[in-house]
C-alpha cells in the first residue's frame, strides 16, 4: 500500500520563549521537524506533505534541505489539527493510498510503531496512536469499546468521568487519504477552543459506520516538545537510548555521560570514546578506532584503527583512512587523509589531499582561503611536513617530498625534492651580551627618572 506522510508544524510554540519557530529547535543535531521526518520517511512515503505556519519560510528551508522532495504548504491562521491537515489536500489531490499524521514536535514515534499502524488499517478504517500516560494531563482521552474506539474527547470538553481515564491521543493518524479528507470536510469548531480538531475524525467515522481502533505504545515515543525544559528532556532521553545501543554495538565508553551523539551517529564494533566527546551530524566511525578526550567530529568519517584526539577537531568532509593519527589541537576540514597519515599536533588542515604515510609536522596550515576563494591542497605519499610549514593553496606536494621547517610554501614541489622557503638565518657574534646591558642600563634609567 502506498503512503502519504502529513506532518503538521504550524504551531508558535509559543512556551518556546523563542523566536525560532518551535520545530526547529534542535535535538541530537538537527531540528526536531527532521525526526518526525525520518521517523515518517522508514514508510518509505510516496509523498510527505509538511504542513508550516508560524515562521513558514524558515520551516520550508529546513525541511527542504534534509529531503529536498518534500512539499511545504502553508496554513496561514492556526485553527486546529484537522485545519491544518486539511493543508495537505491539494498536494495529495492525485494520491491513492495510506495517509498518516505526524506532529512535527513528536520526535521519537518509531518506524515500527508507525508500521503497526499501517497494519491495523488492513481491518480498520481509522487508526490512532495511543498510550498509556502516568499523568495523562492535558492530552485528549480515548474512548473505546472493547477493541474498538469510538471517540477522542479533549482535556477541555471533557467530563470528569473522561478525564479520569488514562489511555491517551499521540496525535498520529492512519486512515486512507481520501477518507481523511473526506471526514475533515464534516469537521466543525464547537468546542471548548473553537478550533477544528482532526481528533473528531473518530466519532465522524463512527458515526457512518466505520471502525476505528487504537495501536499503543510507550509514553517514551509520543513524547512531544513544548517547552525547553521538555526539550532538554528529550535530549537526555535521545541520549540514554544512543548511549545504550553504542554499548550494545560494541563501542567502549568509560564516561557515557559525557558523550553527546547525533541522531544519526554510527559507530563500530571495538571503537573506545573517551570521556567529553561530541558527535556532531553525519559522523561516522569504524571499527577499532580511538576517539580520545574531548574531540568534536562533525560530517567526518573514521577509518579503522585510527586514533583522534585528545582535543582534536574533524568538520565536514575529513575523510580518514585507515590508522591514521590526528592529534591534540588539529583541526581537519574537507580533506582526506590517507592510510597511516599523522598529524600530531596544532594544525590546520583544510580543503586537501594528503597520501598515505605521509607525517605532518607540528603547526602546519594549509592556507586554504585568500579571503575570497578556497584553494586545495595536495600532499603526496611519505611525505614529511616540516614543523610550521605554510602551504599556500593551491599547491602540489610531490610523493616522498620534504619541506623544511618554518618554511611559506608557496609554489609546487616535486617528488622528492626538498622545499627550503624561509629567511636564511644571520648570527652576529656577542651582540645578544650587548643587547643586555643596553636594555638593562636603559631600564635603570627609566627606574631612577620616575
Ligand atoms: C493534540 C491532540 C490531543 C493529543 C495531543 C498530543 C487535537 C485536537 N488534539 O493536542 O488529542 O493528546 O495533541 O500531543 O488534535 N498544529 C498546526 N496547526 C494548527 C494547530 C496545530 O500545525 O492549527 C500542529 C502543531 O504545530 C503541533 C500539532 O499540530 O505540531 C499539535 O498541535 P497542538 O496545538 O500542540 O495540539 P494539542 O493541543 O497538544
Ligand atoms: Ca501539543
């Protein structure tokens, strides 16, 4: 069966306290709306409509860029869920097949959950997300009967008698696309918020006879955010759960509480992650490598065997072969390094090639930016990077090449060859004993005038 997948993300979020709208608030490194994206995206959809609102044209950007085949619409006032839905027709106007409904501050539904869903349709017309609450607050309460659920009342309208249930709304819907909008159409807006709430699809479709049925899962998943409290929360949450499966995949990490993952982090079997790590998005690590303390990686991936850090830096686009050694306060960007390559200590490396066996010695830079453009720099194989050598892109170090330390490189250099470019040193004998006394008289001078 074909899937659509609505996402609604047109709410302020108003206790965000932000000017951001709120499901762009980041979590595990990529905004909130991307969750419910990826979550939604394991159905393989055949469409995702992403339904903005408040700060549209930020919400548009952000989804766009992780999926670039999304459609945003836009729902220009916030007069409730089946409102907002209901944004989503045109889009799936040609559209045969499943439709499911997401919030986008609803980051952790899992694709089983939403596959279970998609499996109760086959002897239901209506499936909704429900769960179990310890404090069932404000959420809409489930009405069923036996298997069956008739109605979903909210918090607001409803009796006291209904509110002492506990098996709660997640918000996310399973029905066939042309019956979801064919039941908004029937929705109104008498009720406690004077709002249109898709949750009144229940009882509509009762009402012709339909079924409609609840799938539950765990509070965990239909966790949604509303305050930064609840985000952090969330956070914590996201974080236990990658840490738990890190251990489970193998990795060794003797301070777990200090490692911060992505969303979308891997890392291999045998990897140890020293206290105080941060994984930016993208990052991934083989298996056996070391990522020592206090590193930062982001858009990077770690070969077998090597050992990053402590206090090492890797942004997008390092690319790290096997047993490669990046050491303290090295910052490498957009490069790949080749097999068994070092580079130890206080560099710069970005926008570069460099080969395999090659040593870089201590405070190297590439000087890859003129201030306008960005220049590439290639280092061949065993090569030997003089301590302080500025290569200034764009530059050609040839296989088993030398530069000497301190060196400006600024033109090529052939295999081999050795590249001396710096200030020939002059030495004039006694003159530093003479530099002294000078000084020094001069500064008893000063001492005695004041
Ligand atoms: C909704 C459910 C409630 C459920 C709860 C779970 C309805 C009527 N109620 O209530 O049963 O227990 O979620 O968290 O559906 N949105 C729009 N446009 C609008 C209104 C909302 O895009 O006009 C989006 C919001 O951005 C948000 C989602 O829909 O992502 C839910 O809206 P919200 O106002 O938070 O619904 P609740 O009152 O929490
Ligand atoms: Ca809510």
């Amino acid at each position: 069966m074909k899937t659509a997948l609505i996402i609604l993300a047109a709410g302020k979020g108003t206790r965000m306290n932000s000017d951001l709208p709120k499901v762009l608030h980041p979590l595990a490194g990529v905004p909130l709306l991307v969750h419910a994206m990826q979550s939604g995206a394991s159905l393989d959809p055949e469409k995702t409509v992403i339904v903005a609102g408040h700060g549209a044209a930020e919400v548009r950007k952000a989804a766009l860029a992780h999926d670039a085949t999304v459609t945003v619409t836009e729902q220009t006032e916030q007069l409730g869920t089946a409102h907002a839905a209901a944004q989503a027709r045109d889009a799936l106007q040609d559209f045969d097949g499943t439709a499911i409904v997401l919030f986008g501050d609803t980051p952790f539904v899992r694709p089983e959950t939403l596959e279970q869903m998609t499996e109760a349709l086959r002897s239901h017309d209506v499936v909704i997300l429900g769960f179990e609450a310890d404090d069932p607050a404000r959420y809409g309460r489930l009405i069923t009967r036996g298997d069956d659920l008739e109605r979903i009342v909210e918090f607001k309208d409803a009796t006291e008698e209904e509110r002492a249930i506990t098996l709660c709304n997640s918000g996310v819907v399973a029905c066939d696309a042309r019956l979801l909008f064919d039941l908004i159409d029937a929705i109104g807006n008498d009720n406690a918020s004077a709002e249109y709430y898709l949750t009144d699809i229940v009882s509509l479709a009762r009402a012709r006879d339909l079924s409609a049925t609840v799938v539950t899962c765990d509070e965990a998943e239909t966790l949604g955010i509303n305050t930064r409290a609840e985000l952090a929360q969330a956070e914590a949450a996201f974080q236990a759960r990658a840490r738990a499966t890190a251990f489970e995949d193998g990795v060794t990490m003797p301070a777990p509480d200090t490692v911060h993952f992505a969303f979308d982090t891997v890392v291999g079997r045998d990897t140890v992650i020293e206290p105080n790590v941060v994984f930016g998005p993208g990052v991934t690590v083989e298996s056996g490598a070391q990522i020592r303390a206090f590193s930062h990686l982001e858009g990077c991936h770690v070969s077998r065997g090597s050992v990053i850090g402590p206090y090492a830096r890797l942004r997008p686009g390092a690319e790290l072969s096997e047993d490669v050694r990046i050491g303290n306060f090295v910052e490498i960007k957009n490069a790949q390094i080749g097999q068994g390559t070092k580079v130890n200590h206080l560099s710069y490396i970005g926008d570069a090639t460099l080969g395999s066996g090659t040593n870089v010695g201590a405070g190297t830079v590439t000087c890859n930016y003129d201030g306008v453009m960005k220049h590439h720099t290639h280092i061949g194989d065993n090569v030997f990077i003089g301590s302080d050598t500025m290569l200034v892109a764009p530059v050609h170090i040839g296989d088993a090449a030398m530069t000497a330390s301190g060196s400006v490189i600024t033109s090529d250099v052939e295999p081999g060859a050795l590249a001396l470019a710096r200030a020939h040193q002059v030495e004039k004998p006694g003159m530093a004993v003479k530099l002294f006394e000078m000084l020094k008289a001069k500064k008893a001078r000063n001492q005695r005038g004041s």
